[in-house]
C-alpha cells in the first residue's frame, strides 16, 4: 500500500513538473510568435549631398523640398507597413522624387555641356546581390524604373545610352521627349558654370576648383529594410552639371553609388562621383561590416570622413543595415536626408548642425 502511495505522490509531482515546463514554453514560444508577427523595418533617402546653406535657402524653398521628402519617404514607408518588398518600396520612393524638380534626377536633371540631360540610375537587391543600372539615357522619365527592368528582364547588370533605350523600347516603357527635363533653373547653372569655365580657361586656373568642389549634388537615393529582412538600395540622377564625352558618374556603378547586401547593409551615395567610383564607397562600407566587424554607424563614419576626404572627395551616404540601424553621414555643409522607422517616426533634415 505504501509503495502504491509512493507511486502515485511520484506521478502526481511528475506531471505538475511537465505542466509548469509546457507553460513556460508556451511562453517562449508566444515571445517568438509576437517577435515574427512585429518584425523590424525602415526607410531612408538623400536628395543630394553639397554646399547647402541656411543663409542661401528661402523659406519657401525649403518647406517645398521638406514637403516632398516626406511625401516621397511615407510613400515608401506605406508600402513597407503593408508587407511589400524593400526594393518596391525604394522604386516607388525614388519615383516621387525623379518626378519633382527639385531634385537632380529625372524632370530635375542637370545639362550636360552639350545642353541635353543625360540619366544615369541602379538599383541592387540585398537578398541575391542581383543588380541592375542604366547610363547615359535621355527619353527616359524615370530611369530607376528601368534599371530594375535591366535587373529582372535582362541578363546584364548595366546598359548605357542608345542600346539601353532600345530595351526599353522592347520593354514596353514610353519614349519621353527630351524637352519634358528642361528647366530653367538647370539651364541657368549651366551656363553660370560654363562662363566660369571660360573665366578658369582663361586665367589658367585648374581643374579642381572650389567652384566645382562646392557646387550641390542633387542626386537621388533610397535604401529599405523590409519586413522580411530583405535590404534593397537605389539611386538616380542627371550627373554633374556641364559633363561631357558621356561622362557616367558613380550613381548606376554598383559598389561605388549603390550596394546591398542582406548580410550587412544597403547604401546610396551622393557627391563628386569621381571620387565615389575611386573609393567604391558603397560596397566599403558593406566590407568594413562584413571583414572588421564594425557597425554601420563607425564604418560609414570611416569611409565618408577619413578614406574619402584623404582622396578629396566630397558628398555622403544614406545607409540602413539588416538590424535598421541607419547612417546618414556626409562631408558637405549639406545634404537633404530623411528617415521613417517601424514605428513611424520621421526624421527630416537639411543642414549639417541640424
Ligand atoms: N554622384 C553624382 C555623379 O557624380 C552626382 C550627385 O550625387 O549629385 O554623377
């Protein structure tokens, strides 16, 4: 009797055991669930990096040029909220700001010295290091758009000038007259900077002047986190005013003006491109993370303040990594930037001591 007594105290302190543990793991497994139905994302996009001043800035313009960043990062943000793809979000994005003036990419891209507007553009995926770019296009109304199409219907990575509008053409996409990218603020610079080309020929003065080294980049950009991890990274832009031969600049180069990398981060540059494609500034920021180690924060600070300046260059980077982190550093009195968390906090800046 006693050993029967001893039996069922034994089983009776065994079962409670199993209850408190299927509890408990009921509760790890309810942590895990509410972790994967609330998974991290973000958004943050550059409208160009340069010698942006509070003293030369009206107010007007400046509430037009916050306005549309927001209406240009809630856009993407909307779409990453809903579940959609990092590079949806991004394409979307850089679209709103490719179809403003304001910007140096697409309607709002620089003149070349030839006077046309020639368009350069990449877009790269974080999750298969799939890229796609386009150079040198002039019937293009929003060249991301067919650097993604480079990406998903092409075997290439980056086609440039006629060939590249040839498989638009194929594509499908609309050939946009050249005069829908005139505007006259564009073409003013234009010749404001080639009368002091001619000033500099004449005077003999080099070819790195400040004139050039302060001039504004307005290039545009966009990097994504999504809810399902994925890092995706764009850019667009016209170039830099008064190029010619059919100068591409670093924005369609993959690993100097875009790079995304699901294992580190995604990043899109703006500034004197020359100097981005030397020190392939994207994919270095993602290297420094992959082989040192280091967060984004310290590897963006390396690259945009100590490798970049010590080869001149100027301009800066918007980059979010696979945790959502975000940098958004650069070298210039400027660059327009802004950011949008998961829980839909929005940063906008202009200035550097803003
Ligand atoms: N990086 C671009 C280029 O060199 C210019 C810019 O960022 O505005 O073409």
């Amino acid at each position: 009797m006693k050993q029967i007594l001893t039996l069922l105290i034994g089983f009776f302190v065994l079962f409670s055991c199993n209850n408190v543990k299927n509890d408990s793991s009921l509760e790890v497994k309810s942590t895990e669930f509410t972790e994967k139905i609330e998974p991290t994302f973000g958004i943050v996009i550059h409208g160009g990096a340069g010698t942006i001043l509070k003293k030369n800035m009206t107010d007007s313009l400046e509430n037009a040029f916050h306005s549309k960043l927001k209406e240009a990062i809630s856009t993407g943000h909307s779409i990453l909220e809903k579940g959609g793809s990092s590079l949806e979000a991004i394409t979307a994005t850089i679209n709103i700001m490719e179809d403003s003036p304001l910007f140096n990419a697409g309607k709002g891209a620089v003149f070349t010295n030839e006077e046309t507007n020639e368009m350069d553009a990449s877009i790269m995926d974080g999750a298969t290091l799939n890229a796609g770019a386009v150079a040198g296009v002039k019937r293009i109304k929003n060249p991301i758009n067919l650097a993604l199409s480079v990406m998903n219907d092409s075997p290439h990575v980056l086609l440039s000038g006629a060939g590249a509008e040839e498989f638009a053409r194929e594509q499908g996409y609309e050939m946009t007259d050249p005069s829908y990218f005139y505007t006259k603020k564009r073409f003013q610079s234009l010749q404001r900077i080639k009368k002091k080309e001619l000033e500099k020929k004449t005077a003999n003065v080099s070819f790195e002047d400040p004139l050039i080294k302060n001039s504004k980049f307005g290039t545009v950009g966009c990097v994504a986190l999504d809810k399902n991890g994925n890092l995706a990274a764009g850019t667009s832009t016209g170039g830099m005013t008064n190029k010619q031969w059919n100068r591409i600049g670093d924005s369609p180069i993959i690993g100097a003006g875009t790079y995304a990398n699901n294992t580190t981060c995604a990043v899109s540059s703006t500034g004197w491109g020359e100097y981005f494609i030397r020190a392939m500034v994207a994919h270095d920021i993602s290297a420094m993370m992959e082989y040192k180690g280091v967060t984004l924060h310290e590897a963006a600070q390396e690259v945009i303040q100590n490798k970049l300046p010590a080869i001149d260059g100027v301009g800066g980077i918007v980059a979010i990594d696979k945790d959502g982190n975000v940098a958004m550093e650069f070298n210039t009195p400027g660059m327009f930037r802004a950011h949008m968390n998961a829980e839909g906090e929005l940063i906008i800046k202009i200035y550097k001591d803003e």
